[in-house]
C-alpha cells in the first residue's frame, strides 16, 4: 500500500498507532514501528523532558521510524518536552487539543513533520493555518480524549474538502476493513489506539485488558466524569470516551457534585491504586466492541496490512 503516510515517513502500513498515555510508552512504540506502521509514544500531563528524551531513545531502538505525541495545552504549563520533543530523532510529532500555533512553528523550524487531530472544521482549517504537514481527522467514535462533535466517517470527507494536506481518519478504525474503507475514502492512512489496547506490551494491566476484550459494542460512554474524578486538568472542550462503569453511571450528569465531593474523589483515587474497573477508567473507542483476545502489536499491525487485499478485490 503506497500512500503519502508511508512514502514519507518510510513504514510499510499505512498507519499510526495513536499516542496514548500511560498505555504507549517508547518500547511500545518501537515494537510498532517493527512491525511496519508507526509507532507513537505519548506525553502524559506531567511527563519531564528527562522522560520524553529517555522514552524517544527506547522508541529509536528498533531502527525504525517512530513519533511523539503532545498535548497542547499541557505544553502551556510546562514547554520542555516540546523541546525534547524537537530535538529527538522522531519523524513525526503530533500536538493537538488546544493552542497548538507555536508549538508548531517551533517544531517545524526544528525540521519535524507535524500533525494534529481535529474534531471539527473549525479546528481541521486551523491547523492548516497552522502549517501542519498532516490533519488527523479524529471522530468523536474514538477512545480517550478529544470532542464528539462529529463521527468519523462525515468528518473524514468533509475535512478531506476543506484543507489541501493529507489527511488520516481516527475514531473506530480497528482492523483491515476500517483501513481500506478510509484509505478507499482518500485518507492517507489511519490513527488508530483502541485496537493496540488489549496487546501485551502495552502498559495496561491485565485485569484492563481482560474488560476490553469483554466488553459489547455498546459499553462506551463520553463524558468528563473521569477527569473531574481525577482532577485532570483537560480543557472542558475535550472529554472521553472510556467504557462505560458503574461510577461513570452514578455521575454522568453530576460532574459539579462529583468536584466537590471529597469522598467520592477519595474512594476513586483507591480504586484506581487497587485495579477496581467498577471505578476506575479505561479509555476506549466505540471499537472495543471488537476486540476479542489479548493479542501482540505484529499481529495487530498484519491484520491492517490486509487492507491492500481488500482494496484489490474492489478494483
């Protein structure tokens, strides 16, 4: 599969494996980039440069070309890891959710090849604007943060309207027909986090991982209770999807009454430290209903490649 993603990146598979905290650290993403896509390792709220500097070198190991996720309105309190970001070997960085202008400018001077995901075609004209090498156009079917404005596949094509850039499709693409169907579309490849979830070299528990391969088509939910529960420092704009639990049910639609409850606070900062799911978060897209088996990242990665068969039966 030739597309500009793997043209100019040099990977085999037309795909990114989304950075996500706290699940993709730099052996995962090297273990990614190994296999043929792009692995991404991300930058967490609080992450030093010490540690993006670290986790970039363990990216790099396998010989293969990896990226660094950052999140823009983290880099306004602390701006180091864009420079670690800037200065390390990844061919790919990514800085979405909030100002994103001047990261991107310094980036660009440093030689980097930018993207962010957009929600909107507000957000999608911006980062052209911007002067963005690539838009991920990331539907509100994706796990983890970001809006839910807009589903996928309508945010694909009309962000494939609207800017000149090459564009990837993010939000519920989990295997080789998602990928064929967006790259059929006129993306350049997919984004995808929640297939990588159940691999065991990521950094969830096993206990995450065996909710996720139970998990239905319908057992997700949007919101900001886990941020409020957490005290997350993410813009009100940009909530998650997680699987759906019995604390998110209790305060869905109470949010301000979960800030000032203490206890309830207190209660899910325990849960968390025992693993307890019936409390705790786990971030997932709408396409957890398909995952089935704990599996690894080289077979996640060949099941995509099957997507240039699937093109060539449709041609």
């Amino acid at each position: 599969m030739n597309t500009w993603l793997t043209a100019t990146l040099g990977i085999e598979v037309p795909l990114v494996q989304a950075p996500m905290a706290r699940v993709t650290d730099g052996r995962f993403a090297a273990a990614v980039s190994a296999a043929g896509a792009l692995g991404m390792l991300a930058v967490g709220p609080g992450a030093t440069a010490d540690w993006v500097t670290e986790q970039a070198g363990a990216a790099a190991s396998a010989g293969r070309p990896f990226g660094i996720g950052l999140m823009a309105w983290a880099l306004e309190h602390d701006p180091a890891p864009l420079q670690a970001a800037a200065d390390s070997d990844a061919a790919l960085v990514s800085v979405s959710f909030g100002a994103l202008e001047e990261p991107v400018r310094r980036l660009r001077a440093a030689g980097k090849l930018v993207s962010t995901q957009v929600g909107n075609l507000e957000e999608a004209r911006r980062a052209e604007s911007a002067g963005v090498d690539l838009v991920v156009a990331r539907g509100g079917e994706a796990g983890g943060h970001g809006r839910n404005d807009v589903g996928t596949l309508p945010l694909l094509q009309m962000v494939l309207d609207v800017v000149t850039v090459p564009v990837l499709a993010a939000g519920g693409v989990m295997n080789a027909r998602g990928l064929a169907a967006v790259l059929a579309a006129g993306a350049a490849g997919a984004w995808a986090g929640t297939a990588f979830l159940t691999c065991r070299e990521s950094g969830f528990p096993a206990g995450s991982r065996a909710r996720l391969v139970a998990a239905g088509d319908t057992d997700t939910a949007y919101g900001r209770v886990f941020d409020v529960a957490q005290r997350a420092a993410w813009p009100r704009e940009y909530g998650g999807r997680a699987l759906r639990n019995a604390f998110f049910q209790a305060w869905v639609g109470r949010e301000d009454e979960l800030a000032a409850d203490v206890d309830a606070m207190e209660r899910y900062a325990e849960a968390s430290r025992r693993e307890d799911y019936d409390i705790a978060v786990i971030y997932a897209g709408q396409g957890a209903g398909l995952l089935d088996e704990e599996t690894c990242v080289a077979d996640v990665v060949a099941e995509f490649a099957r997507a240039e068969e699937l093109l060539r039966r449709v041609r």
